[in-house]
C-alpha cells in the first residue's frame, strides 16, 4: 500500500530523503494553462533547500526552447537543461542509439517541436508539418513517390493527424527495408485545461493495427527517457523520486528506473485507481491529493 501522506513531519521527511526530484508537468504542475495552486511555491522551497529539479514529459508537441516558452509565461522557474521532453529524447535516440547516417532521413508524424528537436541534432526528415502532407485530400498510391532514404517514422501528438501521412508511413515502413518505427509516447489520453483528449498514443493506434507490429517507444515509462537523462544530469536513483499524475507512465517510468513514486491525483489517476478491488496493480511509495500540499513545510 502506497504512503498517503497528509502532515507536515510526513512531508519533510519527504523532502529531506530526496535530492533530485523529477517532475510531470500537465496534470501535475498545470492543466492546460492554469497553474495548479501552490505548484510554484513547492518548487521554490525545493530549490532553496538545495534540491535538483527536472521536469519529465511526454509532451512532444513543444521542443525543450519552446515548452521553456510555456515555463516563462506560467511563471514557473526552469532552465532549458532541466527540461526532458519525449520529443527531446527521440530525436536524441535516433541521432545517438540508432545512429542514423547523415544522408537518411525520418518520416515524421507529428508537430513542430518534433521537427525542432530533430533539427537540432542534425537529423534530417520530412513529413510533419509540412503543408503537402497537412491536406484533408485524398490520398492515392498512383501520385505517391517513395523516397528510398527514409529510415525511421516517428510518430508524436498531431493535431492535424490524417490519411495522407498514416498512408504515407504505411507506405515507408512496410517498403523500406530496415526502417523503424518509432513513437514519442504511448499515452492513450492527455489532460487538457478542459478535459481528457486522445493521446500519442491514438495518434499512432492506426498504424499499429495496420502493421500487426508494435514500435519501439521512447517516452516514459520506457528507460530510453532515463538513460537520456542520465547522459545529462548525474543522480543517485536511491535519493530519487519522480512525481506524477500517471500510473502507467509516471510511475511506472520511475519504478523502472529504480526511483521513488510520488502519485498526485490532480491528473489523470483518481483515488478509486489505487483503492479496493479494482486498484491497478502499479502502486506508488507515495501519494498525496495535490503538489501545492507540499507547502505545508514552509507554513504555507
């Protein structure tokens, strides 16, 4: 049974066993563009106790520069190095692991922080959001050219998801010999400020089908998104502790890693998740109703 913490001692102890803390940001720190009340106060009294923070999401529709765009006008304190985005780590993937060669490229399925990322590590792509392949027009195999450098399709969040790139990717990854097939991030939903939306994972959902073959994912809870932290930032796992809304993501995410869980239920897991007969069997160390209840420590 996960901690259930409500006091002062329980959330000082909380904050004295941990040095780095990781961070989920939609459904955690903010819905849509609201802040969750207290959450810039927690971070603060984090920072000045001397604790590292970093925020993890699968959030792939921002690159790192952008989504810090959202951190300035929200008015929560980050750095560009202490944001890990899934769109981040897989264009490092593909750049790093993969070791795509400078002459091939990535079909992509997703937004503009994707194609950012990818840009910034030199890994070159098409697709996207580029307006040929945006169209609600139908698409017939007759009119389409394969190029034959395309050797990976990476699929994120798209908002302007449609039949031409589904098409499209069908087409790479079932006659390319060798390409892969990637996704950001499997979330079947999001959180936005009005409600649930489909996730990564819906947009990606029709080419699995279509494939019978799963891909390889990058975000949480897959340890691709740890190692890519780890490359980056050195932590001891023991002192540790990822805080999130997700069960099957955040959660999951750090117990892979071998972290400390800290659950929020100002997201997408209800209380009715972790308790009686039907809770998930994925149980965090430790839960609490909102992060602003942190505040408690400095008197707040």
């Amino acid at each position: 049974m996960p901690a259930h913490l409500t006091t002062r001692p329980e959330y000082s102890l909380l904050i004295d066993k941990y040095d780095t803390w990781m961070f989920d940001c939609d459904g955690v720190l903010w819905h849509g563009d609201r802040l969750i009340e207290g959450a810039v106060e927690v971070l603060d009294i984090l920072r000045k106790r001397g604790k590292r923070v970093l925020f993890v999401t699968n959030n792939a529709s921002k690159s790192r520069k952008s989504y810090k765009t959202k951190f300035d006008l929200l008015g929560v304190e980050a750095n560009v190095e202490e944001i890990y985005g899934s769109a981040y780590a897989s264009a490092v993937y593909i750049s790093s692991v993969m070791k795509l060669p400078k002459d091939k490229k990535v079909y992509v399925i997703g937004m503009a922080g994707i194609e950012e990322e990818l840009k910034e590590e030199g890994v070159s792509f098409i697709g996207g959001t580029d307006p040929a392949d945006c169209t609600l027009s139908p698409f017939f195999l007759s009119s389409f050219t394969l190029d034959p450098d395309v050797q990976a399709v990476l699929c994120g969040l798209d908002l302007s998801v449609n039949y031409t790139k589904i098409s499209k990717a069908f087409q790479y990854l079932t006659r390319n010999p060798g390409c892969q097939f990637l996704v950001t991030n499997e979330d079947s939903t999001f959180p936005s400020a009005d409600g649930l939306l489909p996730g990564a994972g819906a947009i990606s959902a029709p080419l699995r089908f279509a494939l019978e073959k799963d891909p390889i994912s990058i975000g949480k809870p897959a340890k691709t998104m740890l190692d890519c932290i780890q490359a980056k930032v050195k932590f001891d796992p023991e002192r540790t502790i990822m805080v999130g809304d997700r069960l099957n993501t955040d959660i999951l995410f750090g117990q892979a890693g071998g972290l400390a869980t800290l659950l929020v239920l100002t997201g997408i897991t209800s209380k009715q998740d972790i308790t009686g007969p039907n809770a998930s069997p994925i149980v965090p160390d430790y839960v609490t109703q909102s992060i602003g209840d942190l505040r408690v420590v400095d008197g707040q």
